[in-house]
C-alpha cells in the first residue's frame, strides 16, 4: 500500500478548464499543497489548465503514473480503470459515485469495476469517496478545495467511511492547531476496507493516534486482532447502530446482545476508544497526543476556587484520587504567596499569586513529585500581560510533559486564536474523562501484555455430532464441553417417566423437552420440587396434556431433572456475530436479567482472567462476594464455565444462539450446575 500513498506520478481522470469541474479542484490541491511528484491530468477533450497539458488518453502520457485519481460519471468508470491496467497503474482512488450506494444498474457497474481491478491486478480505494491526503508528501486528492495554508502536519491520521465526516473532523482539529498525518475517505470500500488502512497505518512511522469512522465493519476480528496487536490508540466513532435480533423473544441472548452492543463490547476489548461525538474525539485526540497516564492520583492547579471545586467533583466522578504533596511543593508555594490566603492543599487555589511565569515552575515541582501521575492546571487569562507568559506555560507544560512522562492538560478558555493548541479543554468534565482514556489505555496495555492466550482444549464433539431435536440433547452437548448438568433423563411416557425418577432420585422436576414451547412456564411445561411418585404421576399427565399440540415423535416428550440445591442463579449466553464471531455473555439471573439487563458481553475465546473481569464488571457482583450474610458463591467454579462456554462457540460457528438460565452457582468450594439450556442452530 505504500505506493497508494507515496507515488512518484498521479494521474487526474475527469479534467477540464471548467470552473466547477471537480477534477480540476484536485489537481489544484496537488498544486497548492506543493506535491513534489509528477501530476497528469486526462479529460475527454484535449486542452490546457494553467499551463498544464490535458491528454485525452493514457497513452500519450510518458511512463507509468503510479497513482490514478479517478472522478468521471460513474458508467464510464470501468473502461477508465481498463485503461490503467493497460497502461500498467496498479492504484487507483475512485471518487465517483453512483455504484452499490444506489442498487439496480450501481451493483452491475460494481461488478465490473471488480472484475477489471481482478484482471490487472489493481487495488483501490472507493468508489464514493473524496479521496486521500498525506501530509508527509504533500499528496492532496480530494474535489473540494483546501486552503493549505491551515493545514498542519500532525501524528494523528483519520480513515472515514464518510467524507463529510472527513470535512468535519479536519475543521475541527486544524481550528484547534491540532496536526494530522493521512487522511483517507474509505467511500464504499468496495476494495480495500478499514482493516487494510489500519494495518497500514499501525506500521507507518508518522501515524501516532489513530482515528475510524465506521458505519459498518467489514472483518471485526481482523479489526480487533490488529487493534490487540498495537500500542497506538484507536478512536472509533461508530454510527449505523444495527437493529436486535427478530428472535430477542425466543433467546434472551438474541435481545441483550443486539448488534450495537457486540461492537461496542468488541471495541472496548481490544483496547479502542469509543466515542459518540465530534468533541470526544476531539478530546481523545489531544489527551493521545500526551505521555500516557499510568495511575490515578492527579495534582490540580487551579487560578479559581470555584473551578477547584469543579475539578475535584470530576477527580471523584471518573475513579482518580487527589495526590498527596509534599512539603517541598507546599513551601514553594507560600514563598510566592502574599497575604497568606492560600490553603496548602490539593486542589491548589493559587489565590493572590499572579505570577504566571511562577505557574511554570509550579508545574514542574508537581511533576517531580513521586505521588503525582498527572497534572491538571485550571488557568484564566486575567490580565492582558498574562498572554505571552500563557504562551510559554502551556507551550513549555507541553515539553515539562514529556520530559517527566507525565501528562498536563489545561482547563481554560482560550481567547486568543494562537492558544488553540495543545490539550486544552473548556470543561473540567471534559478534562477527566479524556484523563480516564488515557489511564485505561495505559492499563489496557499492561494487561495485555501480562495476558496469556486462553488455553483451548481438543474440541470433544464434531459439528455433525450437535442435533437438536430436544433439550436434553442440549446438555449431551454442555455435559460433553466438561460442563456440570443436574442429572436429567429423556422420556416419552409415564412409565420411563416413573423409572427414570426412581433412578435419579426424588426430588425432581418435569419439563417439557420439546424445542419448540419456548416459555415452558408459561405453557405449564415445568413443575419444580416433586417429592414422590404420586405427585409425579398427577405432574405428567397435566403436562401431557397442556403440552400435546407442542410435541411431536422426534422431541422425546419430557425431561425428568434431579432438583438442584438452592444457590445463585445466574445467566450466561451465547451468540454467533456477523461482524465478530462468538460473543460470550453473563450476568445474574431472575430479575437482574429480565429487568435491569445487568449483563457482562465479551467477544469469544476467553482466558481465565477475562472471564473474571466479566464476573466483576456486573453491578450485581457483590452477591457473588457474599453480600450481606450470604455465603460467598464458587467464582472459580463460574470462571471455568465461562471459558468452556466461549470454546464451545469457539469450536462450533453453527450455533446461533444459546442460553443457560439458569445456572445454579453453589457456595465456595461447591460447584454449581446447569439446569436449564437453549440451544439453536443454524441452518446449513
């Protein structure tokens, strides 16, 4: 991909001397940016442009551009790129629109585009696009005009699906003098996709932070493979938020894992940043561009008691603690204090110091001190002297930074334009929570790096082995994945219904086993606690015949159960995501999942210590630590659930939904057992 965006020669498709022709616009890009390479431009009339020739063909142009810039009506597009395999070009952008985005004659047209691209070997990038800028080389190929005179090179580097969101982003970022690297406006991303660009970006040496804009993701494992793969931090906005599942009434799973909550867990577990707005990936942005911050206790400065106050409430609202400072940094302080007004605490209210120029060196003694991770100033320019002296505190704060590893973010208004750089925030809030990216990421890393790969036993069944025809060949299929079930038996009528508990032993329950009555309750398919076989006989033949019209010669009718003791019930489940694969959730059962929805979700497989990070992420995870009185439940017992669960949807991509409610979670050193599953799969 390096000749995409480091060619030598470009060659413009499209051009005219007419002041709205777009083909045009880019070729001035080229020129205003000062592009040291060769610029073609081919229009289908011959004729001049500033002086610059404009060929009606490919073949009149010496050598071989490596680049071709393709912005024609979309039904001339495949004879264009017919001409570039000729001539050799293996890159391509194409900006036009008009192809898959409007169905009908567009997805024909994007057939043969590929077919073409195929035969000679072409990658490109589009259709429907505004093309790409690298700053390094000065390579400008977008159709608006831009004033290159605002641009910045920078190290953080965007990749859209939409060009107005390119647009929007570069605005906001060079307003506030905020560098970039490479954009790239993906359009359909008919050829490359977002994980070509990522994979390209993650080794380039200029790119630093990462941006994505994403309606849609095209190979989410790939994207968090590459993601797990770096240090670089990765800002998503991901929009389209896909619909639930049709079957959210038949598996609990299909409900609470609805296709923006799988991308949002997936992102979250491969170390991305989620956002849901310009700001925060501005915010984002200038909070990457800082040393990470790798602990929670911050210093703040403040020029204000009042936005003192205000920073402490975030320092509480985002988990950071304040940091203990030393007398040293205390005594330094009251050496520049006047009146004694100033209380030597942290907050620090400078009260009647007005001396910016002492701000800096207050800077640095905070850095140095051994229980400081971070560093907030709050400032206000108060007097028109304090504007060069602000100058330098946050110019050099920024140097301060990286010398102490250390990151300074600054809470101030800036009034003036050349302020409008470094990590500069209106809000105290917005300062935090930029603050509390930085430190997961930083933690993020740290695990990673301490993590193992979870430890995949030999599948036990094979694909062809998985039928579902009743629910008790869903536990054959648990039991065989190592998994405790409450032993069970299949029967048909009242007599193997009878052995069967005799064997098991009373206590036991009845249940429809029949995969097509989906609220067994409800259809007076279940009864609990039966003690003997009068009670059981009276049990079977309500059930037969409240559940006659659901059962058929295939399901095996009923499942008597051996009663499990009383414990915690809890729920986890699973599903098979077009974008990511197998997704693995938990959660408490009973009212916790069907009201408060207080579930975990993580993208399968997973080791030991993900799947206790699952267990803690719950808010209801305090019952499961013996919360008021309550026996503490068997976590290592629910962990090793967790784990055989995510290889099974691991092993087995035809299962499309699954579901254990409940799982009866016994005290410390007990086990647990399933008692109940759903299982479906999907149709081959």
């Amino acid at each position: 991909m390096h000749k995409l965006f480091y060619p030598e020669s470009v060659v413009v498709y499209g051009v005219s001397n007419s002041p709205t022709n777009l083909g045009r616009t880019i070729i001035q890009n080229l020129e205003h940016f000062k592009f040291k390479g060769h610029i073609h431009a081919v229009g289908s009339e011959s004729g001049d442009l500033n002086g610059r020739k404009i060929f009606p063909g490919l073949e009149e142009i010496e050598g071989i551009p490596d680049l071709a810039v393709i912005l024609i009506p979309a039904r001339s597009v495949p004879e264009a790129l017919e001409a570039c395999g000729e001539k050799g070009i293996r890159y391509a952008i194409i900006e036009s629109g008009g192809f898959n985005e409007f169905g009908g004659q567009g997805l024909a047209l994007q057939q043969q585009v590929m077919d073409i691209a195929r035969k000679w070997g072409i990658r490109f990038v589009g259709p429907n696009c505004i093309g790409i800028i690298n700053m390094e080389n000065s390579l400008a190929l977008p159709f608006s005009l831009l004033d290159a005179s605002i641009f910045k090179k920078g190290s953080i580097s965007i990749v859209s699906q939409s060009g107005g969101f390119v647009v929007d982003a570069l605005h906001l970022l060079l307003s506030e003098k905020i560098g970039v690297n490479k954009v790239i406006s993906m359009g359909n991303k008919l050829d490359f996709n977002e994980n070509d660009y990522l994979e390209f970006l993650l080794s380039d040496p200029g790119t630093k932070i990462i941006v994505l804009y994403l309606e849609n993701i095209s190979d989410g494992r790939r994207l968090m493979s590459l993601a797990g793969k770096t240090g670089k931090p990765i800002i998503v906005l991901k929009a389209n938020i896909g619909a639930e599942s049709h079957q959210a009434a038949q598996f609990h799973t299909a409900a609470l894992a609805g296709d923006d909550a799988v991308a949002d867990a997936a992102l979250k577990q491969a170390c991305m940043h989620r956002v849901q707005n310009m700001q925060e990936m501005l915010d984002f942005a200038k909070i990457f561009s800082l040393p990470l911050l790798k602990g929670p206790n911050l210093a703040i400065i403040s020029r204000s008691g009042g936005y003192a106050v205000m920073l402490a409430d975030a320092v509480h609202r985002y988990g950071f603690r304040l940091a203990k400072m030393s007398d040293v940094f205390f005594d330094m302080v009251g050496a520049e204090a006047r009146a004694g007004v100033i209380r030597m605490t942290n907050p620090l209210d400078l009260g009647d110091v007005f001396n910016v120029d002492f701000y800096l060196r207050l800077v640095e003694r905070a850095l140095q001190e051994e229980t400081v991770d971070g560093l907030v100033f709050n400032h206000a320019i108060i007097f028109d002297t304090d504007v060069e002296p602000t100058h330098r505190l946050i110019s050099s704060s920024m140097e301060l930074a990286v010398k102490y590893g250390k990151p300074v973010v600054f809470r101030m208004l800036p009034i003036d334009e050349w302020l409008m750089h470094g990590p500069i925030f209106s809000e105290a809030d917005y300062a935090l929570k930029a603050l509390s990216k930085s430190l997961t990421h930083y933690n993020k890393l740290q695990e990673r790096d301490r993590s193992n790969k979870p430890g995949l036993i030999t599948p036990p069944i094979s694909s062809d082995q998985i039928v579902i025809r009743n629910s008790a060949d869903v536990l054959d299929v648990l039991r065989a994945y190592g998994l405790s079930v409450a032993d069970y038996e299949l029967v048909n009528d009242l007599s193997e219904c009878l052995r069967a508990a005799e064997k098991i032993g009373y206590p036991v329950a009845l249940k429809t086993a029949s995969k097509d009555i989906i609220h067994k309750t409800e259809a007076g398919g279940v009864r609990l606690n039966i003690e003997n076989p009068e009670e059981l006989e009276r049990a079977f033949l309500a059930m037969h015949s409240a559940t006659r019209k659901h059962r058929n010669k295939e399901d095996g009718g009923f499942l008597v159960q051996k009663m499990a003791p009383a414990g915690l019930e809890v729920f986890i489940g699973g599903k098979q995501d077009p974008e990511f694969g197998p997704v693995i959730l938990f959660g408490l059962g009973g009212i916790f999942l069907e009201v408060l929805k207080d579930i975990s979700m993580r993208i399968a497989p997973i080791d030991e210590r993900v799947a206790s990070e699952m267990i803690e992420e719950i808010k209801g995870h305090l019952l499961l630590k013996g919360f008021r009185g309550r026996q503490e439940a068997d976590v290592s017992f629910l962990i090793k659930c967790l784990i055989r669960i995510s290889q099974l949807l691991t092993d087995h991509s035809e299962i499309k939904n699954l579901d254990l409610n409940p799982l009866i979670v016994l005290e410390k050193g007990r086990g647990g057992m399933i008692v109940d599953a759903k299982m479906e799969i999907a149709l081959s």
